[in-house]
C-alpha cells in the first residue's frame, strides 16, 4: 500500500471514530421531561496581574524551546544533509497545531463533555479577557498557554523520525 493510501485510511480511521464519538455524545442528552438544576450566579473573580504576567511568560518560555531550541536541538543530532528537513518538521508542526489549538483543538479539550469536550469553544468563541470560574487569569491567556503545549507536544514527537523520514516525504 503507497504512504497516500495509508495516510487516507488512517484518517478514515480517525473520522469514523470521531463521528462514533460526537454522536455517542449527541445521543446522550437528557431527556426532555426531567428538571432541570437551579443555576447558581458565581460571582467573576478579578484578574490578577501577577498571575496573568507568568502565565504569559511561561507561554513564552514553552515557545522558545519549541521553535529555535528544539528545532535547533534535533538539527544537531542529525547530519547535515538533513538540518533543513528537521528544522522544517519543528516549524512546520508548530505553525499547524498552532490553528489546529484555535478551530477545534482547545474545545474537544476543554469544551463540556461527556468523554471529549464539547464545541463550546468552536473557532476559540467565548474565549476573551474574562477569566473563568476560580481563576485569576484571562481565558484568553489560559488557552494561548494550553496550547503551546498541545504544540511542543508533536514537535517532540518528530524525533523520532529525525533522519528516517525527509520533510518533503
């Protein structure tokens, strides 16, 4: 089977088990008849400028060591023909998981579930300056550094392949 035919499968693989899950999780909603909780109004707690500032400082620290430190780390570990091609699974994975976060990644994590997160926060909707219940910093910034790490996470990954696999394969 060529890499193209095994690349279709598997993501055929992967959306019939997506489809699998959301409609498992479609299906198990409540029924109609039942009462429903009283919502209880939780008062917003005011964003704190310390905590925001090393949430973003830490988001900054786990940029670096994506981009220039762990491209640049695998680059030294291969030989020189394949520097560029290394450097280039880095960048190219950081800039795809980086819009892969915003459209759906942070809502399957962090929307209301069941098993996967809902799509509360679809294309990063209802993510703003305001915090969220019990913490102190912007949801914003919360999610910006959730996913950096959703981001170094697959970079990390790429060495295994480092001098087995050229970029444009």
């Amino acid at each position: 089977m060529s890499t193209r035919g095994r690349l279709a499968l598997s993501l055929g693989v992967v959306f019939a088990l997506g489809l699998g899950v959301f409609g498992g999780i479609a299906g198990a909603q409540e029924p109609v008849g039942q009462a429903t909780a009283a919502v209880q109004l939780v008062p917003v707690p005011a964003v704190n400028a310390g905590d925001t500032a090393w949430v973003l400082a830490a988001t900054a620290l786990v940029l670096l060591m994506t981009a220039p430190g762990l491209a640049l780390f695998y680059g030294g570990l291969v030989g020189q023909r394949n520097v560029l091609s290394t450097l280039m699974h880095s960048f190219f994975l950081a800039c795809l998981i980086s819009v892969q976060w915003v459209v759906f990644g942070y809502s399957l994590a962090f929307g209301s579930g069941r098993l996967v997160g809902g799509l509360d926060f679809l294309l990063f909707r209802a993510v703003g300056q305001e915090p969220l219940a019990g913490q102190t910093i912007p949801h914003l910034a919360f999610a910006i550094f959730q996913g950096m790490f959703a981001v170094i996470t697959p970079a990390l990954i790429s060495g295994a392949i480092a001098e087995r696999m050229r970029f444009s394969a």
